[in-house]
C-alpha cells in the first residue's frame, strides 16, 4: 500500500552546479504530474516527467527545480552586430549633431552583441546533476508515502475489525428474532381466525406469515460483508496499485449495510447497523488517499 500524500526534497552540488528539487503529491482520480522548470531548462520537462511516473502511479504531483550554474560561462563576441551596433550610433549622432563618445560597455550590453555558446539541452553535466537530484527526491518522497501509508493501513485494519464484530453480533440476533417474529405473527392469526370463522384461510395465512418473516432474512447479506471484508484484508497487503480496487470493495460493502439496515433493523442492533455503516463511510474517505 502507498499514500498518495507526500512530500519530497534534495540537494545537490555536482560539477559546480547546484540543483534543488521539490516534489509534493496529494490525492488524486489519475496521475497529473506538474512541471516547474527554469524557462532555460525547459527542454528537461520530458524527462523529468519520464523519470516521475515510473516512481508514482497516482496523484496531482507538483515537481519544482531550481539550477544555479557557477561554471565559468562560455561566451564569443558576435562581431558583426557590434559593428552594426556601431554604425547605428554614428549615423545618429550625426541626425542629431553631437559629438559624445560611445563608450565600449554600451556597445557590448546591446543584445546579442556577446553571446554564449552553452548549448544547455545538450548538456551533459546539467543532466546528470538535474537527474540525479531528481532520483534522490523521488526515493525521498517514496519514503514519505510510505510511513503515512503505514498510519492509514492502520486506521483502515482497526475500521474493518469493528464493522466485522458488529456483523457478527448483528448476525447473532437473526434467528431469534425471525423466531420471535414468528411466534408473534401465529398468535395473531390464530386470534384472527378464532375470531372470525373463515374456512379454507388457515393455510394460506401460515404461508403468507412464512414469506413475511423470511424476508427479514439477511443471511445472504452478512455472508457477502464477511467475504468483503476477508478481500479487503487481503487486498491491503498487495503491493501493486490497490486504491481503487479498495474503493470498489467498500462501495459494495456500503450496499450489502444499507440492504441489511433496510431489511433488518431493531432495537437491538440498531447500533450496530449505524457502526457498520459509519466505519464504512469513513474507511471510504480514507482510501481516496491510497495509489
């Protein structure tokens, strides 16, 4: 099991380069994974985004890189702009007849005067520190997942023991109360017919109490929660991707609890059926938090 909550970091220093990444995941229906690069580095999003699904399988993943290069820049004086740059000014200071001098670092802050010749997207060094960051802030965020996975296995295997005891204590009062219900029911049908000489009524009305009272029958209900619950125990400790397949379960397992609270619901289990229905509900909130 792993959560879908989470949060990551790393730091490094390579190549006199230093690279910083963030990863912060919450849940979510698919995997959306959001790149915040450097505008420069933008060229790397395709693998940043490669590297991040082969970790996470689900979620809204936000990735956020920062790179500062302190290597010595590799830059060319683009001599054709420069003297363009130049001849520009003179014809100007001509139009307007002046006579002050143009200073060199003007002429070479002009755009593209002084170029650089880094070609970043075949960058080797920036790669290497960019994807070694980034799997160190993966297996960071992985860990994170992991121990609140921990805390939500927990919280779930608690939730399924007490729905199960409560089925099973539901599943104690069945009988009897058919039994009672029955008893209940005959006396009252033999008072009716004491009272009033039908003919030919007596066996029709014992047949009709036989359908009534097996309709509070909901064997067939608490054997389908048991068996749910048993998948969902073992479908907590698969490693693969489970959320949803939990979330199905549940979903069946709210449907078998309002069947049962609809058909069979006394005083004395009418707690229960509320425990069973409630543990459900927030095992159900929980799990939109598992990958």
């Amino acid at each position: 099991m792993k959560s879908m909550t989470g949060f990551g970091k790393s730091h490094r220093n390579l190549h006199n380069i230093e690279c910083n990444i963030e990863i912060k995941s919450v849940n979510g229906r698919y995997l959306d994974i959001k790149c915040y690069l450097p505008r420069e580095l933008s060229f790397f999003e395709f693998a940043v985004r490669k590297s991040t699904s082969r970790y996470l399988v689900r979620g809204s993943i936000e990735v956020r890189v920062n790179i500062n290069d302190y290597r010595e820049p590799k830059l060319r004086l683009n001599e054709p702009k420069l003297l363009k740059y130049h001849d520009i000014i003179k014809q100007a200071q001509k139009v307007l007849n002046l006579q002050t001098d143009v200073s060199l670092e003007f002429l070479l802050n002009e755009p593209g005067v002084v170029e650089s010749t880094n070609q970043l997207n075949e960058d080797p060094e920036i790669l290497d520190v960019l994807m070694q960051t980034l799997d160190e802030a993966l297996q960071s965020i992985q860990k994170s997942m992991e121990a609140e996975a921990k805390a939500i296995k927990e919280v779930l295997t608690e939730s399924i023991k007490v729905v199960e005891m409560s089925v099973r204590r539901v599943s104690e009062h069945v009988q009897p109360y058919k039994e009672e219900l029955f008893t209940n029911m005959r006396k009252r049908i033999t008072d009716i017919l004491t009272s009033y000489n039908i003919e030919n009524t007596e066996q029709r009305l014992m047949q009709e109490l036989a359908i009534y009272v097996d309709k509070y029958d909901i064997q067939e209900e608490i054997s389908r929660l048991i068996s749910h619950i048993n998948t969902f125990n073992e479908t907590m400790n698969k490693p693969d991707d489970i959320g949803k397949t939990l979330n199905f379960i549940l979903q069946e397992m709210q449907r078998e609890s309002n069947t049962l609270g609809s058909k069979f619901s006394n005083s004395k289990t009418f707690s229960d059926v509320l425990i069973i229905k409630e543990e459900i509900e927030k095992c159900r909130e929980i799990v939109q938090n598992v990958s």
